[in-house]
C-alpha cells in the first residue's frame, strides 16, 4: 500500500494532495465528490475522519465535521467508501486524517486491521504526538498502512528526529503555527523550513494549511514535494453539497496545472 504513496511522490513533479472531509454533505455524496478530485488530478486524497472536536481545523473544516456528523458519518461507514474508491480507483492513494479518538476506540489494532483490509495507504493522526505514539504507530507499521507525521514552524532540531522515527508515506510540514484554512505562511518561511526539512529526511515533504489558490500552490510546489490543499474545496462542498462534484474537478484541475507549470 506504501508503495502507492511512494508512486505518487515520483512522477517528476510535486504532487497535488487534496483534502475533503468523509461524509460532508452526506456519506452518499463523498464517492461522487472523491471521484470528482482524481478526475480533477488529485494525486494524494485525504479524507477526513468527522470528529466533535477536531482542535488543528479551522471553522471550515469544523462544520464539515459537523454536517458529516449530522448525516450519520460513523467509522465503519468511512472505510466502507475508502474500500469502494479502492475498487474504483486501485492506483490512487488514500490517506485518512483524523484524531485519536475515533482510531482507538476499538483498538489500535482493530483500526489499523481495518484501514488496511479497506485500502487506505496512510493515516494522519493529528492529537497523538510521536512521543507518546506506542499503540497506534506500531499498529499502522505492522499492517502496511504509513504513520504520516506532521512538523510544524515550532518543530526544532532537537525534536524532529522524533518526529521522524517511524514516519513513512511523507512529512507533512504544517506551514502556520495555528489553524487551517484560515491564513498562509510567507513563502520565504515555507522555503526555509522545507530546505531545513528535506535535508534531514528521505520522505517526500508536502506543505499545507493555509493554501488556497493556483497561484499560492504553485509557489509552495517551487520549493515542496508535495501541495495540500483542504479549506477551498471544503468551501466548495459547503456552497454547492451533492451538486459539488463538477466545481471541485474544475478547481482541482486548476491546482494540478498551477502545480505543474511550477515543476
């Protein structure tokens, strides 16, 4: 599954990951709107895991949780739709975001078991810090689904080795010392904490919150290994729901050719 990730990072150029959250508007809607992303040129799809409390998003992404919630979204019936887009899509790579809660309600195993029996690549888990990560890393490593670590502006040198020990997939380097959507770091500050980054590990580095246009993406891909892009396209489920899936590939074909060009 790993080596789906690995394929995405390598095709000689950054690649274009792009966020939605599982169940927004209704789990009915998210095959078509998951569809719509790789039609678009999404490389990367994440997927969000709704949660009460989801502390590192921003008000776009918390009422996306909030409505996927509303519609019934449940765990089972997540990786009910990965294990579908898996059919659908046997290339792409899926990574679910997401926070402890849901992941070790019924064990770390069990979820890990369960992500990979559904097809999921990787799982990004925003509230368990590496140094008190010893159940659900292991758990992910053991059945071939990669723990995809996020560094930050505050992550130093003397931390990120830790960060580092067992990460696969690729880092993600959350660019802003807050919350998505909402605002996007200096493109000097990008550069530099990806330079520092990319000198200290093998793993691809994607860039995200705070990234919402073309042109803003083609700025971090000048410098990145990979573009996350979430907060627009949860927008775009928010103004049009079920009816989303033709202004999200529209959109998302822009990034794609924004990041591109950039290469």
């Amino acid at each position: 599954m790993t080596a789906r990730l690995s394929a995405a990072f390598a095709k000689g150029r950054p690649a274009l990951v792009t966020f939605i959250t599982g169940g927004d508007p209704t789990p009915a809607d998210t095959g078509a709107i998951l569809d719509a992303l790789v039609a678009g040129g999404a490389d990367v799809v994440e997927l969000g895991m709704p949660f009460t409390d989801p502390m590192a998003d921003g008000p776009a992404i918390q009422k996306a949780n909030l409505r996927a919630l509303a519609a019934g979204t449940t765990t089972a019936g997540l990786l009910a739709i990965v294990a579908a887009f898996r059919g659908r899509h046997p290339e792409v790579p899926l990574v679910l975001m997401g926070y402890a809660n849901p992941m070790l309600r019924r064990g770390a195993d069990w979820f890990a078991e369960q992500a990979a029996a559904a097809g999921v690549d990787g799982v990004i888990c925003v509230d368990i810090p590496p140094e008190e990560d010893a159940v659900l890393g292991p758990a992910l490593r053991a059945a071939g689904v990669a723990p995809i670590r996020l560094a930050t502006p505050t992550t130093d040198a003397a931390r990120l080795p830790a960060v580092l020990a067992g990460a696969g997939g690729f880092l993600y380097y959350v660019s802003v010392a807050g919350i998505t959507g909402l605002q996007q770091a200096a493109q000097a500050s990008i550069d530099a904490a990806v330079t520092r980054l990319k000198a200290e590990t093998g793993l691809p580095v994607a860039v995200g919150f705070g990234i919402r246009t073309p042109e803003q993406a083609a700025a971090v891909a000048r410098v990145a290994d990979g573009v996350v892009v979430g907060s627009a396209l949860v927008d775009i489920i928010a103004r049009d729901g079920a009816q989303a899936p033709a202004a999200i590939t529209a959109y998302t074909a822009d990034l794609a050719r924004a990041i591109a060009g950039a290469a």
